[in-house]
C-alpha cells in the first residue's frame, strides 16, 4: 500500500518488506509470549503503535530529509526539552523517569530524540568541507550526542543511552578521523569506563557482574540469562511449535516480550526462527548501506548511515545478551520487541533512510 501511495519504483522494496515483516513477527510473538497473562493486550497495542509508525514512515519518505536537516537544530532542541521535563517531573517506572503517560499509553521521549540527534549530526557533515575531521568538529559531534546521552542516563537508563553511541563512531569514521584520534578515543572510553563503575547503580553493578561470572548469582541477577539459554537451547533445530515453549508458556523467562523476544522466538520456531529473524535484519542493515552509497549528498549518506548503525548495534547487543554474551541492559529488538515508542520511531527511521533513496535524483 505505501509502495502504491508513493510510487513502486523510487521505494526499495527490500527494506520496506523487511520492516514490515518484522513488526508482524513482533506482534506475533508479543501475543504468544503474554497469553494468559495480565500483559495480555499489549500485542493489540504494538499493532497500533506500528500502524503510527507506518504513517510517520510515509511522511518521512514524502518530505524532503533535506528540509529537516535545515531545520535539524530546532528539532533537536525540541526533542531535548522532554528529556529535561522527564529529569524534574517525570514519574517513576520501573526504577527509571523514562516515560510520559498520555491516557492508558505511555511514550518514551528518548527514542525520538535519537532522531533529532542524528539529524543534525547530518546537518553538520552536509556543511562540512574539510577531509580531515578538525578538533572543532570532533567538539561538536562529541556535545550533540552527549547532551541526549547524558540527560538518558540520569533517568538513568544506561542501556537507551548506549543506543546514541554508534552516531559518534560513524560520525568520526565519516568525519576521516585519523589513527591517532581512535587510540586517544580508546584510553578516554577505557578511563571513563573505570571510572564510571562508580557511579553505577548496584543492579547495573549486578549485571556486569553476572556476566563476567554467570554462575554467581543464578537464581538472582543471573537468572535472566539463565532462563534465556535454556529456552534457545530447548528450542532446537525448529523449535517447539508457536505458543508451546515452556519457559515462556510457563513464564520461567523474565521480560519475555521486550527483552528476551528474541529468546521466545527461539524456542517456539527454534534455529529456523532465529535464522528468520537475523536474515530479515541483515537484508534491511545490508539494502540500507547500499542505499547510503547511493546518496545524492553527504547529509543524506551520513543519515542513513547513522540510523542503521543504531539499529545494528540495538539487533547485536540484544542477541549477544540473550546467549549472555552482553551483560543484560534492557535494550530491545528493534521492530520486534515490545514497545510503542521504539517501534513507532524506527519505522520513522526507515522512512528517513527511504526518504534519502526517494530523493537521490537532483530534480526529486
């Protein structure tokens, strides 16, 4: 239908049918990871938050990116100012100020901010001349990333912050930044990781330490993980059949419908299932890096690039976690996992990234 709306030949049908794809497997397996529970309902919810998406999807693809990366500043001014509102009236959930309620839905105002960062991080390199990244510019990359981060992490949700990263990687690595600046990058990373431990919250502290040593703690801040590889593990070759895994059915897996989605997935439709899902990542991350080359402008590279990073890394960090590979940070499967906010804005994501391919001719 979007393909019909505005027009087959300018739309990549490989991204589009990937994404699409994925929400509904999504929707599935929310449905069969909450039957019977009092999160039953939420699959009907996702559905609507997909079907916001979808039309945020077409206006994106519709409206020239160029236009947003000309009012990119503004945008992301205004996406900031819920992270400050979150800090000093924000209601307590989970743990986290995360979220503001609108009725019986609640909308998190960091995954669209990261939106407005990546904006405007191609409004800087659409402007930027130089081929060699100047200090000024690695200055500004490093504050237009950091003040959303930041504000994140006070909520504090370290793993939605971490989700900003991968902006300033690409941002330096399509900046030209030399050798030397990487290996000075990497002590600063490696103190500030030190240094940060102390700043941790003990579950956060936790975490990391049930993932250096999983048998530490089994039955406490291990047992996520724990139930998460027996549910892989029993799933097998092609699984145990929809809606009849016992550590989800019998609800031995925490957070089964965000988290540890992909967990489900792997033991009702087994390897099959995973290899499903991973094929259908890989065919929209791999069409979309081929879209970036095909960019009329360098704004419009580094927008794609930015925004397929961040669902790279969201897709990595969120199955290495589940075999207990990544210590356990609560960042979902985009498309997949539930929640309204992340499904809603990385549809709007995609669109931007269709919205560049839709305007790589000059007179588009």
């Amino acid at each position: 239908m979007i393909r019909r709306l505005i027009g087959v030949s300018r739309i990549d049908p490989l991204v589009l049918v990937s994404a699409l794809a994925l929400s509904m497997l999504g929707v599935l397996f929310i449905g069969s990871a909450t039957i019977g529970t009092k999160f039953e309902g939420l699959a009907g919810r996702q559905a609507i938050f997909i079907a916001i998406g979808l039309v945020a999807m077409t206006a994106a693809i519709l409206f020239d990116y160029r236009m947003l990366l000309k009012f990119s500043f503004a945008i992301y001014c205004v996406c900031l100012v819920p992270l400050v509102y979150l800090l000093v009236f924000g209601e307590s959930i989970a743990n986290v100020r995360s979220w503001i309620r609108f009725g019986k839905f609640q909308f998190q105002p960091a995954e669209l901010s990261k939106i407005g960062t990546a904006l405007l991080l191609a409004y800087l390199f659409e402007n930027e001349d130089e081929t060699r990244m100047r200090t000024a510019t690695l200055v500004r990359i490093g504050a237009i990333v950091g003040i959303p981060v930041l504000l994140v992490f006070l909520q504090p949700d370290m793993g939605l912050a971490l989700t900003f990263l991968p902006l300033i990687f690409v941002g330096l690595f399509f900046g030209g930044l030399p050798a030397k600046g990487w290996l000075a990058i990497l002590v600063v990373v490696a103190v500030l990781a030190g240094g940060g431990w102390f700043v941790l919250k003990d579950y956060q502290k936790a975490r990391i330490g049930t993932f250096l040593n999983p048998d530490s703690d089994v039955l406490g801040s291990g047992y996520q993980v724990r139930q998460s590889k027996i549910a892989v593990g029993s799933g097998g070759f092609s699984g145990k059949g929809f809606r009849s895994g016992t550590q989800s059915q019998l609800r031995f897996l925490p957070v089964q419908h965000t988290d540890f989605i992909l967990a489900v997935i792997a033991e009702e439709w087994g390897f099959l299932g995973v290899i499903l899902v991973l094929g259908l990542f890989a065919t929209l991350i791999l069409r979309s890096l081929k879209l970036a080359q095909t960019a009329r402008d360098r704004g419009g590279m580094f927008l794609v690039l930015g925004l397929t990073a961040m669902i790279f890394f969201s897709v990595v960090i969120n199955a290495s976690m589940m075999i207990g590979l990544a210590p356990t940070t609560g960042i979902p499967l985009p498309l997949v996992s539930y929640g309204g906010s992340s499904v809603a804005t990385t549809l709007l994501g995609i669109g931007l990234i269709l919205g560049v391919q839709y305007r790589r001719f000059a007179n588009a």
